[in-house]
C-alpha cells in the first residue's frame, strides 16, 4: 500500500471518527432537548386540565371527563387516593406514585398536584415515548447515510489531493532512478528550488549526491594515483630480481641487487603506510595533554641525525601544551620536515613552536625555491606534485597526511611562500578537546 492510498485511508477514518464522536455528542443533547421540551410540555397542560375539571364539577356535570387533550397524551387524575378521571388507554402506573417527572411504564410520565374545589388532587400525565423515540431514529437514519458518504467523500478528494501533493516526490523518483542507471551524481534534481518540505529535501539530496560525486572522483584519482607510485617500486624490484636470477652473481652483486631489491621494499612499505594512516577513517583519537614543543624537539633531533648536511634550527617560545594524539602529531611534525628536506633542494629548515594565550602555532619553513601561487591552495592533496623543482623521492602523501592529522584536532592548516624564497607551512591549536 502506498502513501497516497495509506494517506486517504488515514483521512477517511479520521473523518468517521469525528463524525461519530460528533454525532454521538448531537444524539445525547438532541434526546436531552426533547426531553425537556415533552415535560415543558405536559407541565403546560396541567392548568388547562385543572381549569376544565373545576369547570365540570361547578356545573354538577358527573362523572368528569377529560376533553381537548393531545392525542399521544392520557391523564388520570385523583383525589383521596382514588380515581376521578382516567382516559381510556392510561398506562399501567401505580396510584401512589410520588410527584415529579421520569420515565415509567414505557411512556414520560408527569406526576404534579392540583386543586379541585378546594380539594387536594394529583394529575398524572403520560406521553408516548415515541414522541421523543421517533425524531432520535429519524437523527440515526440520516447519520447512517451521512457517515459513510462523509468517509467516502474525504477518501476521494483526499486521494487526489495527495496524489498532487506528492507528484514532486514522483519526479523526484523518477530523476532519482534515472541518476541510478546512469551514474550522474550531478543531475539536478526536480524542485530544489521550492521553499516547502520537498524542495529542502531535494536540496538536501542534491548536495549529498554532489558530495558524493566529489568523493568518488576523488577516490578514483587516489586509487589510480596509490597504483601508480606501488606500480614503479614492483616494476624495479621485478626488474632487479629477474637481472639476479640471468645468470652467475658474485656475491658482491647479489648483495647489492639485495640492497636495491630492500629499497624497494621499503619504499613500498613506507608508501602503504601513509595510504593506511590516511584512509584510517575515523580512527580513535588518543586525547592526553602533551608538549607539543617537546614532541617537535624529539623529531628535530632525529632527522638532524639521519640529515647532517642540511641546517635545521629549532625554537620554542611560551606554553605550548596542547590536547592531542602524540603518534598523529609525530607523523604531522615528521612529514612537514621531510618535505621541507626533500623540496627545499638542501636549503636550510627552520622550525619554530610558539604558545599564546588561545593559539599553539607550529612554523615549519624553508629557504627552497618554493612553488606558485596558484598550486598553494592543492598542496594538501594526496599525490598532487607542484611541478620537476619540488619533486623527490617522496610518494606524494606527506602533506595529505598533515592536513589529516591537522583536521583530527581541529587544527588550522596553512601555506605561504616565504621573502625572498621558500615555504612557510604554518599548523594552528587551539587549546581546547580535539573534533572526534
């Protein structure tokens, strides 16, 4: 069942429940109505009645009769406890009745006192009920029709009405599948620009589905790029034990076909890495309050080792404690000095961490040739390369790598070139709890 056919249904008996409550309600006050309208109306015959039978006993008239009554109305009336007139088809109702109106014998009985020459009397009015019955039955046969042609008069207007209502939602399907067979995340979706429910969820979808496309497109370029670079470290270790196994090796060659075949493998090695650090996804963040000039100063000191050629300057100033993941941040600190090292042609590094009162800034800077402009804005990007004055040995996902670890603790990233030269990459903390 659709939504539409479930929608006219839900108005259809939403519509005969309140008919009924309704009419229940109308039934109650309609048969209190005519019951006080019949007892307004035997209270109204009593002075008549007593005016006749005064007038009866004062012309000797014997014995006395009731005339000029309703036709579904009977009287008795007594005096000392018995009869003095009675109509013909008086109900079966008891002589000592006390006075007061009620329901007895079937019929709205009226029990009042009167008057005759002095004399105390009762009068004893009975109506059929039928007076009352009747116009009550008439009232249930007409909501007997009324009822179920309401119900069905809403289910079908409410059918059509929500048959427009959801035409949107249709064409909205329909693009929707449409964007399925063919793959185009891009589609404009219909009514996205309407202000109502449909037109923010067509908004909202088109978006997502933008989003998305930009994902894919995204992850095909990383996929074909991770390809690449894994493709040329196999190729050469190919290559080299294929040469290996030719013919006779000395020793000395095997050994140094062993040595290249292990720079490959680590090469490959170092490059899988960087690809699981950063398509960890959402990876636990291992929060503790930490120095992060002490943690830079450790790094510092282990690349100075592994490159004495090259200057590399440290210094610190202020409070630079910070909230973070120590082993994120060692890869954060690690690969901006390394791509400083391997694109700053032997130039020589600064490196400066700096604690204000809200900020903690590490500035990573060399003396490089830097890059254009125009590539600042992609230098983040898994396997972007700028162009042959800043390529290396490198695999193209160190700075990927910080402006992940960077985003993780909702850090703010930065590049500039540096007066006269070089590049200036600058990571802001805010002292405060990472973003999960």
């Amino acid at each position: 069942m659709n939504i539409r056919l479930r929608l006219a249904l839900g108005m259809a008996l939403v519509t005969a429940l309140v008919v009924v409550v309704v009419a229940g309600v109308q039934f109650l006050a309609l048969r209190s109505f005519l019951s006080l309208s019949e007892h307004e109306r035997l209270e109204m015959l009593v002075p008549t009645l007593e005016t006749s039978l005064e007038a009866q006993l004062r012309s000797g008239t014997a014995p006395l009769k009731l005339t000029a009554l309703p036709r579904n109305v009977d009287i008795r009336v007594l005096s000392a406890g018995k009869i003095v007139a009675q109509t013909n088809n008086f109900p079966a109702i008891a002589l000592t009745e006390s006075l007061g109106y009620r329901p007895l014998a079937k019929h709205n009985v009226l029990i009042a006192s009167m008057d005759l020459s002095g004399q105390p009397a009762t009068a004893q009015l009975a109506s059929d009920l039928l007076g009352v019955l009747n116009p009550l039955r008439a009232y249930l046969r007409a909501l007997a029709i009324t009822v179920p042609t309401a119900t069905l008069l809403v289910a079908l207007l409410s059918f059509a009405f929500t048959g427009r209502l959801l035409r949107p939602l249709a064409q909205l399907e329909a693009v929707a599948a449409r964007l399925g067979r063919e793959g185009n995340l891009r589609l404009a979706l219909p009514g996205a620009g309407q202000p109502d429910e449909l037109g923010r969820l067509a908004r909202t979808l088109q978006v997502t589905f933008a989003q998305l496309a930009d994902l894919r497109e995204r992850e095909a370029e990383f996929t074909q790029a991770a390809a690449h670079d894994l493709r040329s470290p196999l190729a050469a270790l190919k290559t080299r034990l294929q040469g290996a196994l030719a013919g006779p090796r000395t020793p000395i060659e095997l050994r140094e076909d062993i040595g290249e075949a292990l720079s490959d493998i680590e090469r490959m090695r170092r490059l899988t890495d960087d690809l699981l650090l950063l398509a960890g996804g959402e990876r636990e963040v291992q929060t503790l309050p930490l120095s992060l000039a002490h943690l830079t100063g450790e790094v510092v000191d282990r690349l100075r080792e592994r490159t004495p050629d090259v200057q590399l300057d440290f210094e610190t100033r202020g409070d630079t404690t910070v909230l973070g993941d120590a082993t994120l941040l060692t890869h954060l600190v690690e690969n901006l000095i390394e791509n400083g090292f391997r694109h700053g042609q032997g130039a020589d590094m600064q490196v400066c961490v700096v604690g204000e009162s809200e900020l903690v800034r590490l500035e990573v800077s060399d003396a490089g040739p830097g890059v254009p402009s125009a590539a600042l804005p992609r230098l983040a990007e898994p396997f972007y390369r700028v162009d042959a004055a800043r390529v290396g040995e490198g695999n193209g996902l160190g700075l990927a790598i910080v402006h992940r670890a960077a985003k993780v603790h909702a850090a703010e990233l930065s590049f500039e070139n540096s007066q006269p030269s070089g590049l200036k990459v600058v990571v802001e903390f805010r002292r405060g709890e990472p973003r999960l």
